[in-house]
C-alpha cells in the first residue's frame, strides 16, 4: 500500500490534547516546534534515501514518525511508519512508492495545522 490511509485523521486534534493532558497552550507549543524542525527532517530523510544510506533513512523515518506521532498527524505517523519498515527491510521499490504519499501528508499535515 503506497497511498494515504484515508482512514486515518490528517490531524486528530483531540488524540494530540489527550496526549498532552488537554493543555492547549502546550500543544501550540509542541505544533511550533514541528512546525520549526519538519520540512528539515523530512530533506534529511529524502536526501538518505536519495544517498541509499537505508540504516540513516530508517533512523530518521522514525524521527519524523515520532514527531509526527506526537502532534496527532496520523496519515504522515502512518506513511512514515511504513517508510521505517520499508528502509529497514532496504526495500527501496516500496520506498519510491511511499514518496508521494509522503510529501501529500506532510503538506496536508502543515495545512490543517495552527499556525
């Protein structure tokens, strides 16, 4: 599977402030510091895997996983997840079909975000 799982949220809102303990000043805060470090993490992953370095990719798949996890951007959690699988497994033909979804999720993510 290489699309966006349309079953996912692009952003669950709720699951983010339940994760944060319904504190909606700290998650404007941890949304500006995904705000802030993403698009780098997301040219750092690119540029791994464009290098065929699978270990570093993987690393940093997990990365923007974990960041994505943490604000409630589940399509992007999701394709990244699948990205770290697929890095780990060195399957780069999965890899090159995820790319898409990839950069359709994070943009979706950074559109619905707050500002």
């Amino acid at each position: 599977m290489s699309e966006l799982n349309s079953a996912l949220p692009v952003w669950n809102k709720a699951d983010a402030l339940t994760r944060l303990m319904n504190n909606e000043t700290l998650l404007l805060r941890v949304v500006g510091m995904f705000r802030s470090t993403a698009q780098e993490q997301l040219d750092e992953l690119k540029a791994h895997i464009s290098n065929e370095r699978m270990k570093d990719a993987t690393r940093m798949a997990h990365t923007l996983k974990g960041a994505s996890g943490n604000i409630g951007a589940e399509q992007l959690m999701d394709v990244c997840a699948r990205l770290e699988r697929a890095a780990e497994q060195g399957d780069s033909a999965t890899i090159n079909a995820l790319m898409p979804a990839l950069d359709q999720a994070f943009a979706a993510a950074l559109a619905e975000l707050p500002a």
